[in-house]
C-alpha cells in the first residue's frame, strides 16, 4: 500500500502522531504504569483490557486479540483503506498530503456509501450558502434569529435551508453526476410510486445536519417556519446505509473534546437542546436521535466517558426516558446523574427563559444522583400519607438501596428513609437485608459494576508450557533489539515449534535484513496477515526486561530446541507401552533403549 505514498511522507506521520492522541477520539485512556488502558472498541467487556503503548506506539485487546498501530486501529474500527487512515492521520498532525492516490481510491469513489456522504456534505454546505447568502433564505433566517439563534450559532452548527420546490435538490445532484436511485437509498430523496419519478424529499424547511461519530454528514432533520396541514413539523431522514438513530449520537464529533477536558458528558433528547446548551456554554452536551436510548448508544458514550449527567424534559415522557437511560448507562459502566426540569420546562425553554447561567447552577450542577432521582421517581403517583403505599414506597426503595454497592451510600439513603418516616435505622437496615439476601445481591465484581474503570485492567493470563513461553519472550526481546534478532537467528533459525511463531520470526529476520531498525509501529504496518498483526501486538506487549541476559537467551533457546526431542521421548514411551501390552518384551526393550540415548542426548 505504502508504494502509492512517498515512504518520507509515511514515515513523518508515523512519527508526528501519538497513538494515544488518536485512540483518546474513540476510547476514554486512563495511565496505569507505563501504558493507557480502556474499554475495547472492538467488543464490549465489563473491566478494561485494551492496552496502548505510548512507547511502542501501539494498541492490543487482551480480551479479543485486536492489535495494531494508528494506522490498522482507524482502518479497523472506520474501515478506512490504508491511504484514507493516513490521509486522516496527516489532517491530524497538520502534514500536507498532496499525493496521487488515485489508483487506490478510484474504487472507493465509486463505493456507494462514500457517494452518500459526499451528496450530504453537498448538500449540507449548500443549505448553509442557501440560508446565510440569498433572499429565498431570508425568511427562515429571520424565523431562526427570532428563535435566539445568533449567526454565530448557525454557522457553528452548520444550519441550512431547503429551497420549497419538488425537484431543485434533485437536478442538483444529476447536474453533479449522482445516481437518483443511489440518492434515494441515501434518503434525500424520495421515488413516486405512479410514475417512478424521483423528487427533494426535504423542501421549505430550516435543514440541521446529523453527523456520525466521526463529523461526517449523514443525514438532516428539516423543520417547518410554519405550520402547514398535513405535514410533520419535523421531517428526519430515513434509516440508511450510513445513518443508523440507534448509533447516532448528535453533536458528539464536536463534543468529544470537551467531553475529555470536563471528564462528564450532558445527554439530552433533542438536538433544539443540544444547541441551546451549548449557547449557554455548556460544549459537552449531546443528544440521542429523538428516540429512546439505545444500548449501542451508551457503550459509545462510556468507551469515552464514566460521568454522565442527563436532562430531558419534565413531562412524564421525559421522566420515564431519564430513568430507563439512566439504568442502560448505570448497566454499562456508568456513573449517573439526573438534572431534574422544573414543571413545564424542557432544557431549551429554560435556558431562553431562566438564562444560561442558572440553567448551569441550578439544573447542571444541582441534578441528583441516579439514586435520589429514583427515590422521587418510585414515590410518584403514591399516596404516602396512605399507610399501605407508604410501606410499599419504602419497600421499592429499600430494594434499590440493596443494589448499591458502596456501604456508605446505602447507610446515607438509609438515613434519609429513618429521618422522613421516623423509622429506627436498624430496623431499615434488617429488612435491607433480608431483601438482599432474597434477590442474591449482585457483588462489587459484576459485570459492568460502574466502578469498573477505576480497577486494574483485567484480564485473563494464559498459562503455557514452558517452550511456548520461551519462543513468545524470544520474539519479544527480537522485536525490540535487532542484534539480539541477528543472534537467535544464528542460533535457532527458523526452528520454532508453533506454527505462527515460525511466520512471525520469519518477517522479523526479513525487516531486519531490508535495513530497518527496530520500529513496532512501522514492522507491523508490514504484515499483511490480520491474524500475526494481533499475534504481534500481543507478543509486544509482555513485560521483558531492558536487556536479554546470555544465562537467560541459553535457557530460552534450550527450552525452544528440546521440545521436538521431548515429543520424541513422549512418542518413543508411547510405542514401548503398546510392545508391553502386546507382550513384545524384546520390542520393548529396544524402544527403552532408544529413550535412554534420547534422554542422554538431551543432557549433553
């Protein structure tokens, strides 16, 4: 791949990016020793087993193998060809990337999804010019203004509008060489069924363009300026090959740093919220797609954050979505808070009405713990001066309260139970635990115990005999110093006895043999088997020493050679017990005899 690349031009952004600023975009890294560990974003796992190397400049999962360097982790998780992740990659380190790459993304330009993206950045760019810069805008422009939309807003998120006519859009995109029938999987537009004719799915509406995690366009949410019969105040694209609700998260592009700076994300339902809480600066705010939290959506928010503070609105729509989001996020991993509306607000409204600076005092930095917000979400409807909804609400929360898994939180909620209902704290504390004894209480080391983050990472050690051992250090130490690569080679040659040891080793005496030194990043952007990238990542990441004793490379390469040999005397026993069983003493005496001079070679 890199032949298409001028190799200088590869190897300043090899050198010019660290694989922790570029894996920090998809995954929250925290230090623990010398490298960052994370939840995968390749599985999902409860406790984090993804592993980054700042100085090896590379990444490896423990728990599903996946491993690589920058450019194999934006291939992987992106599905990028190798020339796009480097593109990606120089746009990041600011390095020019002038080159004739077109023998390798010729195809890709014609891969429809790629032609879907590029008719939305179109369109969205166009949208914009349409609404900012022409008359046929200027009344959707003035309907946003008197919103309290400021120009500023509007091009910061990049609001358009579409022009009310049934085909504009639609000799737009012929003129620009798209495929109506591509353009209509796209969901911009839409095919009549009568006569086959294709026409602008969005017209006469103010168009807030949807990106994917990435900040590419992939879909609109077009709004009336006014209210017309028979038509959606609302019209959202379709689900397509590019645009899934259930993984779009608005406005997370745009937020992710924010989000690592503040160490906590806002969640809300609507991008109308999204927008106003970032006029009211409040950058980390994000916004699932209208619909309900899914899980896919919150295992992308906790691989980049743990503290998530959710506003939704505060009708009984908006309370019952608050409490299932929060129990999805709590599920995996997160650590929740609920900012409660007052009565007849939504966040947009309030921060119009109240003002950006109470919306932050008072709704951001006032919400309640997932737990408080349960105690007032399980008492409403109740009647507690009823004494028997009285003992049925205190029975609820009593059963939550078993589900924390922190002593002084449970004793804390305890309390405040004994002081409302004058009940004595031992008395809550008995039926606590009677509760917790009845439903098998789940133990601080569950799956997705939102404390996980802070452990060690976790993961399994795999216990292996002696001479696999000795082969996987011996290619670890290779890796790191070519001499020591040169000596095992003398040594051993390509005598390894597992399989994809002997491939592995194998690319390592030809890197070395083309001249370069020891690089983990760039030896493994050389190995076209997905299979021995991971093999190596994993290998790279065993703890070694700085350096490889004599004492220590004597007894690796013995436990290396021997083993045939012990295979051998295993195969040898094996045939003399069958002589035994057949009754050939003289059969078996001889096979004895060749197991002696066996083991005496081994010896010597």
């Amino acid at each position: 791949m890199t032949n298409r690349i001028p190799d200088e031009v590869i190897d300043r952004i090899r050198h010019s990016v660290d694989i922790v600023d570029v894996i920090s975009d998809y995954v929250q890294l925290k230090k623990q020793g010398r490298n960052y560990f994370g939840l995968c974003p390749f599985h999902g796992e409860s406790t984090p087993s993804f592993s980054v190397s700042p100085e090896k400049q590379i990444y490896h999962c423990f728990g599903c193998g996946a491993g690589g360097n920058s450019f194999s982790f934006l291939m992987e998780l992106e599905g990028l060809s190798f020339v796009e992740a480097a593109q990606q990659l120089a746009d990041k380190a600011d390095i020019p990337f002038e080159h004739d790459v077109q023998p390798e993304t010729s195809l890709n330009e014609n891969k429809p999804t790629t032609r879907m993206v590029e008719a939305h950045e179109l369109l969205k760019k166009f949208y914009h010019h349409l609404l900012v810069n022409t008359k046929e805008g200027q009344q959707a422009y003035d309907y946003l203004i008197e919103r309290g939309f400021s120009r500023e807003t509007i091009d910061e998120f990049e609001i358009g509008f579409s022009l009310d006519s049934w085909e504009f859009m639609t000799k737009f995109l012929t003129k620009r060489g798209f495929q109506l029938t591509e353009m209509e999987k796209a969901g911009l537009l839409v095919k009549r069924a009568k006569d086959g004719a294709f026409f602008d799915r969005f017209r006469g509406r103010v168009m807030f363009p949807i990106a994917d995690l990435q900040g590419k366009t992939v879909a609109f949410s077009g709004r009336l300026i006014e209210n017309i019969e028979g038509q959606p105040k609302y019209l959202n694209s379709p689900e397509t090959a590019i645009f899934n609700k259930g993984k779009t998260i608005y406005n997370f592009h745009r937020a992710k740093k924010h989000i690592r700076k503040n160490q906590q994300v806002l969640l809300f339902e609507g991008f109308a919220d999204v927008i106003s809480a970032v006029k009211a600066e409040c950058p980390n705010a994000i916004a699932t797609m209208g619909t309900a939290l899914t899980d896919e959506q919150a295992k992308i928010i906790r691989r980049n954050v743990e503290s998530v503070v959710i506003c939704y609105d505060s009708d009984h729509a908006g309370i019952e979505a608050a409490y299932k989001a929060a129990n999805i996020l709590t599920s995996v991993g997160c650590t929740v808070k609920v900012a409660v509306m007052p009565q007849g607000y939504d966040p947009d409204d309030y921060i119009k009405e109240q003002g950006p600076e109470r919306f932050r005092n008072e709704v951001i930095d006032g919400s309640l713990t997932f737990m408080s917000f349960k105690m007032r979400y399980l008492r409403r409807g109740k009647n507690l001066q009823n004494e028997a909804e009285r003992m049925k609400y205190i029975e609820d929360v009593l059963k939550e309260i078993s589900q924390l898994t922190k002593a002084v939180e449970q004793e804390h909620y305890l309390r405040q139970l004994s002081q409302e209902f004058s009940i004595s704290l031992d008395a809550l504390q008995q039926q606590k635990n009677q509760i917790s004894s009845l439903s098998g209480k789940k133990k601080d080391n569950d799956a997705w115990n939102r404390n996980n983050i802070a452990r060690q990472p976790s993961f399994q050690t795999r216990l292996l005999p002696a001479y696999q051992n000795a082969e996987r250090l011996l290619i670890a130490y290779m890796l790191k110093d070519k001499d020591v690569a040169i000596r095992i080679q003398e040594l051993i040659q390509g005598n390894f006895n597992i399989e994809e040891h002997r491939a592995l080793v194998m690319y390592i005496y030809a890197f070395y043999e083309e001249g370069y030194e020891p690089n983990l990043s760039l030896f493994m952007e050389k190995l076209v088997d997905g299979k021995l990238g991971r093999l190596a990542s994993e290998i790279a990441m065993l703890s070694i020493n700085e350096e490889l004793s004599e004492q220590a490379l004597h007894d690796y390469v013995q436990q290396v050679l021997i083993h045939p040999k012990l295979l051998k005397i295993k195969e040898k026993e094996t045939e003399k017990q069958e002589a035994e069983r057949q009754k050939d003493y003289l059969k078996a005496a001889s096979i004895a005899m060749e197991i002696i001079q066996l083991k005496k070679a081994l010896k010597s």
